[in-house]
C-alpha cells in the first residue's frame, strides 16, 4: 500500500466516510475516488475540503465501474442507516443490492475491500457478541436495517470466490464530528451536547427492563478515529479475510456518556429520565459489548477511547467550536 494508490470510498458526504477520506488526506492519499448522493447542502462541508480525483452519484456507480479505472482499493461504507426506516425494500436497495453490486466488481477484479456491517445485526444478543461466523445465519436482527446489513454478510460467508482481502465490519455505536446531518440518527454524544446547552439538563431514556436501572442501559461505544485508525491497519497489514467486530470492546452506560458530556462543559450534572418512545422501545438493545478478540489475534495494538475521553475530545475540540 502507497500514497499513489487509487482508492474508491462509498458514503462519503456522509459521516464516517468522510472522515476515513479526511484521513486519507492527511497521510498523503489523495488519489481518490468519492461516491454518494451529493445532493444535500448539509453534508457538504463533510467533503467540500477533502482532496480527491472525482465525486461520483452514488447511482451511477455501474456505470463508473464499465470505465475500467484502475482501482486499487474499496472501502465501502455508503448505506441507509436509519434504523426506524421500516420499508425494508429501501434498505435492500440500498445495503444489500448496492452492496452486491461493489462486491461483485471487487470479486471480478480481485480488488480487496472494507464494508461496513453493523452491530444491529445482533439483534438482542441472544447469541452474544462474537464475531463467528457460524452464528451469522442464526441472527435475528430487530429492524430492517439490520436485516439488510445481516443479509449481506450471509451473501458474502457463502461466496466461494472472493476478493484476495475482504473485511465486514460490524460497527457498534459510533460518534464524533461530521455527524450533524444526521438528525434523530446522530450519536447520544451529539444530542446530550446540543440538549444540555440548550435546556441546562439531559434527557434519557427510563430502562423499561428490570434488569437495569433507569441510565444504566449499556452500549458499547466507539470514537470515529478509533474507527478509522482499524480501517487503515487493516489495508496497510491486510490481515486474515473476514468479518470482524468494530467496537471498544468496554460496554459503557449512558450515564457514563452523560456526566462525561456535562464534564467537558464543566456543570454539574442534571439528568432526568423519560419513557422510551413506544416506536422503538419493543425493539430497544440494553446491552452492547464487542468481542474484539479477533481484531487483537491478527496483530491489532492501538488502545480505543473510553466514552469519557471520546465525549470530552469531542465536546472541547469540536462541538463547542
């Protein structure tokens, strides 16, 4: 892997991509092919300073293909992520189809590949939260776009000719900058920060399990420069194919999150609860954690953010700007 290699990233006016373009950049990658739906005013300050050859509309991307640029790498990471979208043909448009499509010209020309997955296709955890690949078609994803996203890693396990290096990561919680246009799909971080400076006080949701007390609801949350870092270890080292989890490996509570949040603002912490809404609360996970021990047996030794440093990072160096 060099800085003249030719990369092609999916997704990128959108959040994490346009910060794995951004660190391309930065590292002295600037052969760049960039791939989304540019049409939204909002996501463009993601990409407006980002160094590439060319943006491409995300539905013209079999056309791109037929042009037979040379391409060195994919790092597909364009998706529908809403999970309260309940027209599951959406997301099977857009991350199963879609992702089929970019497979396919990866598998034909041997060209080695990052996807994103997601932790959504656990479901409740019922079979914990380990990256086998034996488990995969026993999951039971609890919205359609987890289902979408679980569907597409069956496709890829039962493949038997693939790309020389192909990664499916299954991100857990995700949060840092560039998440803005995102709305109700943006991180807790996000919202606690804009609630908080708005009202004085944070809202979150009552466990309606008795197992967990009211904010003790646990995720497993990730730093989006943790997240990126793993992806370009994994182009640089081209470890053993496969699915991998994608999280800190430390489930956290949401009180956690918040007082972290209320810290970075330097204000004591006030912190009420309200009921989960009803659309959601059937379908809520209380528990996330990754199993990161794949990941760390192929010879992965960063260290990832705690929720405190992450929110704190976040907050002072981004947000409050």
């Amino acid at each position: 892997m060099n800085q003249n290699d030719t990369i092609l990233i999916t997704g990128a006016a959108g959040f994490i991509a346009s910060q794995m373009a951004k660190m391309l950049n930065q590292r002295g990658f600037h052969q760049l092919y960039l791939v989304d739906d540019f049409s939204r005013e909002d996501k463009k300050e993601n990409y407006v300073s980002l160094q590439y050859i060319e943006l491409i509309n995300r539905e013209h991307i079999e056309t791109f293909f037929e042009r037979n640029i040379h391409i060195d790498f994919v790092i597909h990471l364009g998706a529908r992520t809403d999970t309260t979208e309940m027209d599951y043909s959406i997301h099977e448009h857009l991350n199963l189809n879609y992702s089929k499509i970019v497979w396919e010209y990866c598998t034909k020309n041997n060209v080695p590949i990052i996807y994103a997955s997601s932790a959504a296709t656990y479901g409740n955890g019922e079979f914990g939260y380990d990256d086998k690949h034996a488990i995969i078609e026993k999951l039971v994803p609890l919205n359609p776009y987890g289902v979408s996203k679980n569907e597409f890693d069956k496709f890829v396990i039962h493949q038997t000719t693939t790309p020389s290096n192909w990664y499916g990561l299954k991100f857990f919680n995700v949060y840092g900058p560039h998440e803005n246009h995102k709305g109700r799909m943006a991180s807790v971080v996000y919202h606690a920060f804009h609630q908080i400076k708005k009202t004085g006080s944070l809202k979150l949701f009552r466990s309606h399990n008795p197992n967990y007390k009211d904010g003790e609801q646990m995720r497993d949350f990730i730093y989006v420069f943790d997240l990126v870092n793993v992806i370009f270890w994994l182009m640089k080292e081209k470890p053993s194919s496969g699915i991998y989890n994608l999280g800190s490996g430390k489930a956290e509570t949401f009180l956690q999150l918040g007082n972290a949040v209320f810290k970075a603002l330097e204000l004591e912490p006030k912190i009420d609860f309200v009921d989960t809404p009803e659309d959601i609360r059937e379908k809520y996970q209380y528990f996330t954690e990754a199993n990161m021990q794949k990941l760390i047996a192929s010879g992965y030794t960063e260290t990832f953010k705690t929720i405190e440093e992450g929110a704190i990072d976040y907050v002072k160096n981004y947000l409050s700007r």
